[in-house]
C-alpha cells in the first residue's frame, strides 16, 4: 500500500464482510479467508480520529500562509493505529472518488490520500524518496534531496493529495543529525502541501519526538489521538465488551453460540491486556482452529490453547517473588 497502485487496490476492493441471514454458505477455504482477513471493528479510537480528521481538513482547506493543523495517533504495540489510520485513509479516499469520479473510460488521475511508511533509520533523503516512489516520480541517484523535494511537491500539489499517512513515526529520532534534518523535511511539506498530515507511531509522547525545539513544533501543531488499550469499564459503558460482541457478532462458525465470548470478557481483558490488535488476533485464531478441528465454536478451552503475540504474553506472565 506504499505506493498508489496498491493503496487505490486496497481502498476500492471492499473490504470482509461478515455472513448474512440469507446468504448461501460459504465454503470451508472462503471462511479460513475470511477469517483469515476479517472485518474492520469500529473501535472508539478509529471514530476519534475519523471525526478529527474530517474536521481538520475542512479547517485546513483554505489555510494558506502556514502549515494546517496534523494529527498524530499515538499508543503501544498492538493497540490497532495502524488499522485505524487505514480505515480513515480509506473513508477519505471513498468520499473523493463519489465526490469526483473519474470520467467513464478513463483511469481516475486524482491521488486524494498518500500513505508513506517512516524507513528504519531514515534520513531526510531516504524518507523523501519514498514519498516519490508512491507516486512512481523517477528519481536518480544524482539527484539531491532538494530536487527531489520540488519534485514530490509539484506531483502531489497536481494530483489533488489532501491526507498524506505517515506511519511508524517512532523511528524518527529528532536527536541525532539525519533525525533532525527528517523531522525539518516534514515540517517542510506540511508547510508546502495542501494537504492535512496524520502520523501514527507506538508510543509517541515518550520518544523524542516531542522534546526540544522541533518537538514543540510538532506538538503545537498535532492534536493527539490516543489508540491504547481499552479499558474493561469508562463510566457506566463497558467498551471492551462492546468490541468483543461486535467481533462475535462479525463470525462465521456453524456452531457458536451468541454471548459466549462477551461472557468472557475478563478474561480477554486480562489475556490481552485491553490491546485491540492482541484481541482480534487471538479470536480469530480461535475461529480458524475451531474450523479445522471441526467443532465450529469458540469456547474458554479453544481461547486457551491459544498462543497470543509476545507483547500479550509478557503481560500475562507471572513474575517471580525476590
């Protein structure tokens, strides 16, 4: 998805859905795959942010003389940023296309959302030169930064890019010389496009990102969106058990019984340590392991047998007394 052919793919393919009173059954490989892809759960984080998103594009839509107000979606491993920036680059890239379809016969020229991954150990070089290459702009290894700049500039100024996606923003490192110089780059096109920027990377507040000069840049320009982990009970809801009754809902296995996993919910909060990513990951395998072993249901035992990811584990691992 870093580059637009394969970001305008994954935006325009719709996306899993789950079964429907009425539908024909799906094959035993149909439901693995579905299972496999599974659907978009509409988490508190991913409404946040799509409802701040919406608003700051239409603040920044005439904004002219200095950069428009960002975004930055910030949480631990695991917490579902990713999927909720996904999702709204998604929602953004829709809304365009029904507001301004392409001419019948022709391919659509508009590239309304841009989504660029922060390389590991970026300079202001290399990360540049990834935002060419989700336009295919050539770039040569003769060419300086500056050049390459004007030219991502012109290109995305031309093909009407209004939400640029800038994913694993942890790994910028403001400290050091080639960090530096890479967080003033993206000052730099925040200020040159006319587009609203969103970050997303683990745990922002705590990396230098927001330390010393350029960060307070930064945090004076982004508004926050906090994507941790959901707890059991805010106030009279109980938003963990929402989530896990709408993945439920969202399953297809012959032989679950509705309300069996939101009776569950202490447990997969303890198991998961509220971590949405961690969550999904786990019923899902309990869903696939229950269409291969047949039994077509998801019950405590399967949840058991199942191995979460290192981060969950480490959590639910108990500590040895001194």
């Amino acid at each position: 998805m870093t580059t637009w052919p394969g970001w305008h793919r994954f935006a325009t393919t719709d996306p899993p859905a789950p079964p429907q009173p009425g539908d024909p059954p799906r094959s035993l490989e149909e439901r693995l795959a579905y299972h496999s892809a599974f659907v978009t759960i509409r988490t508190p984080a991913i409404s946040q942010l799509a409802t701040q998103v919406r608003t700051l594009m239409i603040l920044g839509r005439h904004q002219q003389t200095t950069a428009r107000p960002s975004l930055i979606v910030t949480g631990p491993a695991a917490a579902g940023k990713t999927t909720a920036l996904l999702n709204v680059g998604r929602a953004c890239h829709l809304a365009h296309m029904r507001k301004d379809p392409a001419p019948p016969g022709s391919a659509h020229a508009a590239a309304p959302v841009a989504y660029v991954l922060v390389p590991p150990g970026a300079t202001a070089k290399t990360l540049i030169t990834e935002f060419a290459r989700y336009l295919g702009i050539p770039v040569t290894t003769r060419m300086t930064q500056t050049q390459i700049t004007d030219a991502v500039c012109h290109t995305y100024t031309a093909a009407g890019v209004q939400l640029v996606l800038i994913d694993e923003i942890h790994r910028l490192n403001p400290r050091t010389t080639t960090g530096a110089q890479t967080a003033d780059l993206l000052k730099d096109l925040t200020e040159r496009l006319p587009a609203t920027f969103v970050y997303a990377g683990i745990n922002v507040t705590d990396t230098p990102l927001f330390s010393g000069t350029r960060g307070a840049q930064l945090a004076g320009r982004a508004t926050l969106v906090d994507c941790g982990p959901l707890p059991a009970r805010h106030g009279k809801r109980e938003p963990f058990r929402e989530v896990i009754t709408d993945i439920e809902n969202a399953l297809d296995l012959h032989q679950h019984q509705p309300g069996t996993l939101p009776r569950h919910t202490p447990y997969l909060h303890q198991r998961t340590a509220g971590r949405i990513g961690s969550l999904t990951r786990l019923i899902r395998q309990a869903a696939i392991t229950a269409i291969h072993d047949g039994t077509e249901r998801i019950t405590k035992t399967t949840l058991d047998a199942v191995r979460l990811d290192h981060l969950a584990e480490q959590h639910n691992r108990p500590t040895r007394s001194r």
